[in-house]
C-alpha cells in the first residue's frame, strides 16, 4: 500500500520501504522486516556481548552476596534439668579476623533473646563447626524458638533456623528432651 501525503518524494519512501521491508522478508523470513537489520551485524554483535557481560556480572554479584552469609546446618536442643544446652553447627567461608561468622543465638518468635554465643575466631579450616551453649533457659510455654547467625560483614543472615521444642525432629534441628 502506498501512502500519499500529497508529494512525488513521500511517494517515492513510502515504495522504497516497501521494497526493502519485501526483500528482508524473503532473505531472512518473516519477522526480520521489521527494523531491517542484517544478521550478525556489528551492533548485534555489541549488543549480544553487552547482554553476556551484564548476566555474568549479575550472577557473580548475587553468588558473593550469597556466600557471605552465614547458614545454619544443624541445631540440637538437648534438655537438661529446667535448662537446654544447645549446640549449632554453622557453615561460613570465613576468610579470616576481617569476615568470620562471629555469633549466633536463640531468640523467641517474638524477638526477645534467650542466650548468645560468641565465636571468638574464624574458623576458616573447619568447615562447617559445631559450638555449645550450656544452661539456655527457655521459659516453660515457649514450644517454638529460631536460630539466627551473624557474621562480621553482612551482619545477620536473613536465614533463620526455626525450632519446634514439642517435636523431636524437624528441619535443621533436632530435640533431645530426658
């Protein structure tokens, strides 16, 4: 279809447009008339690479952020007279006295901290490493409890350790109640 507007010159792009966009069509198919672009040209190329380079730069980015916090492995709450003692098994690449997972904790659901551990060192070639906390007291009523982790760069790890005291297993944790 040839648009007029009236004038010898728009007549003569209008047709030129068709022409090319006819001729992409049968040279690459249908779809590519639009814009015509040739294949592997320099700005396709560029373009290509840039989207590369932006996907790997994103994975290593969201892979860093990811590795610097600490995770929870395993919790063992074993009950002892009207007190826990509770060991914790944490997993952090620990790098050295800059950037080492430095404490943990019990905390209640509502927030309030039952007892804290503090990891004096890194423990950068004992991966992963269990540390106890004798005489908890968990106050009698409280059934559920979280784990929370901290390292000295990030702070605390988004990834909680949930327990369930009135089960004797669940996910990441295990209760021992004599």
């Amino acid at each position: 279809m040839i648009r007029s507007c009236g004038t010898s010159a728009n007549l003569y792009w209008s047709s030129r447009a068709r022409t090319q966009a006819a001729r992409a069509t049968r040279y690459y198919g249908r779809g590519h008339s639009q814009g015509l672009k040739a294949r592997g040209s320099r700005q396709e190329a560029v373009t290509r690479k840039t989207n590369k380079l932006i996907i790997a730069v994103m994975a290593l980015a969201s892979s860093i952020a990811w590795a610097g916090e600490v995770e929870i492995v395993m919790a063992t709450f074993n009950k002892q007279g009207s007190a826990w003692s509770v060991d914790v098994t944490l997993r952090h690449a620990d790098s050295g006295w800059d950037h080492y997972a430095d404490v943990w904790r019990v905390v209640a659901t509502d927030g309030k901290v039952f007892a804290t551990r503090t990891l004096y060192h890194p423990h950068v070639d004992e991966q992963p490493f269990t540390r106890s906390l004798s005489n908890v007291v968990i106050p009698a009523g409280v059934t559920v409890v979280f784990i929370e982790a901290r390292d000295t760069v990030h702070g605390w790890s988004k990834q909680r350790a949930r327990v369930d005291l009135a089960k004797a297993s669940g996910d990441r944790y295990r209760v021992i109640d004599k």
